[in-house]
C-alpha cells in the first residue's frame, strides 16, 4: 500500500491525473491489426479534462512504468477518447484491449510547441493511425481558418485499415471548396469506383507529392505529417525538395 501511494504521489508530481476506462469499442478490423475506440473518465474530484484534440497527450498505467503517447480524437468533459492501434507485443495496447471497464489508470497532457498557421494552404498527411492526431487538427483548421485551402492525404495498406472516412466525406462535402481529400491504399486492387471515391493506389513519392503542392508559396503554407519516424522523414524530405523547409513549414496544433 505504502509503495502504491509514493507511486501515486510521484505521478501527480509530474502532472499526471488519474482517471478509468469508461469504454471500448473495435471501430477497425485491420488488415493486420485491429483499431480500437476507447473512452477515458477523469477521476479527479470536479476536474475536466483541459486538452485540446490532436494534441499528444501521455497515458499511463497505474500497475507499471509504461509510458506511451497518445493524441485525443475526442473531448467531452470530464472525459476523453483515444484511437488506439492494437500491436502484436505492444505492452500498452494489448492492456488497454484486455483491460475491464472501470480500469484505472495516469494521464497528463504533454503540451507540443505551437503556433497558428495563418497560412493559405495547409498540407495534412496521415499514415494509418496517425487520423487519429490529424482529424482534430482538420476540424480545427476548417473552423477557424476560414480562408485557407486544405489538401488531406490519408494512407493505408486498404480501407480495413481506414478509420473515420465517412466523417472526413462529410467534411469534405461540407467545405468543398476548401478541403481536398484523396484516400491512398498502397494494396488495394483496383476497382471502377475509385475515382469517385477519390481513391489513389500510389505511394507518397516525390512526384506524387507535387501533383498535390507543387505551385504552393513555402511562405504561405504549413504541413502536419503523422505516421512513423521512417515515413515522416521521407515525407519531409519529399516536401524539401519541393521548396518547403521542415522548420518553416511544420504545422504546430494549438
């Protein structure tokens, strides 16, 4: 008990809060690996949870020095709602997949650099489970940046991997002459409605990349890339060679 408490006491020391997994849901079957809904309440006597969505957020578990970041899609209150990819091995979320209702566990939010775009074009580029970080930051940007043009590009192996689609259609259709959305599926076979699915089969190479930005001004444009290290690097890289310098142009949330 003794141990319990100085854990609990270090955790709050540094800003964690605790909280419950309120409830779970498989919102993707995965060509691999499945994506899960979860939905967390805070515990904290009258607190509310006092975080942005799309910014990355860290979630610990109460039983073990596990520490991993997530990034919100949703808040509501007292509560909050992360998209969770279940890894083979993954320590955190093979737990949160087996976890019961009612499971306690730390959460704290992990503030990012930030700063308003303000630009004209915004670039958003989600790998898999990365939507989960760049959804918010869309909404965000549709809502209150009411001039700007938004390019979305959303990559997957196939569409058992997507997530959220038919509320990014609704955006799109919503801010038609603000948002283009194009679905990449990189081992999909293809079919007669991709076109009008907006459905591409290429990889994010250079020159796919430019058929997107190219002719954008790197002074009036900001891109937000989530997805591995390997692949944001590559990504970077891409846009770099199109005139758009990483430091310059990396969309913050706020």
């Amino acid at each position: 008990m003794a141990i319990l408490m100085c854990h609990d006491m270090v955790l709050r020391s540094l800003g964690y809060r605790p909280c419950v997994l309120a409830s779970k849901e498989v919102v993707a079957e995965g060509s691999e690996f499945p994506v899960y809904l979860f939905w967390f309440q805070s515990t904290d006597s009258g607190s509310r949870v006092c975080v942005d969505p799309g910014v990355s957020q860290s979630l610990s578990l109460n039983n073990g020095p596990v520490f991993r970041k997530y990034s919100p899609v949703a808040v509501d209150g007292d509560r909050f709602a992360l998209g969770v990819k279940i890894y083979k091995g993954g320590k955190m979320t093979e737990f949160l997949r087996d976890a019961k209702i009612g499971q306690a566990l730390w959460w704290a939010p992990k503030p990012m650099k930030t700063r308003t775009t303000g630009c004209s074009n915004v670039g958003l580029i989600a790998m898999g489970i990365g939507i989960t970080a760049v959804l918010p930051v869309l909404e965000r940007e549709l809502s209150t940046n009411p001039t700007s043009k938004v390019v979305l590009l959303y990559c997957n192996r196939t569409s058992q991997d997507e997530v959220w689609v038919e509320k990014i259609k609704t955006l799109s259709e919503t801010h038609t002459d603000r948002l283009t959305f194009t679905r990449h599926l990189t081992r999909e076979a293809v079919k007669a409605t991709d076109s009008e699915e907006h459905i591409s089969h290429d990889r994010l190479t250079p020159d796919v990349l430019a058929k997107y930005f190219a002719g954008w001004d790197p002074r009036d444009s900001a891109f937000q890339v989530v997805g591995s290290k390997p692949q944001k690097k590559a990504i970077y890289s891409a846009l770099g060679r199109l005139g758009f310098g990483k430091d310059d142009c990396k969309l913050h949330v706020k």
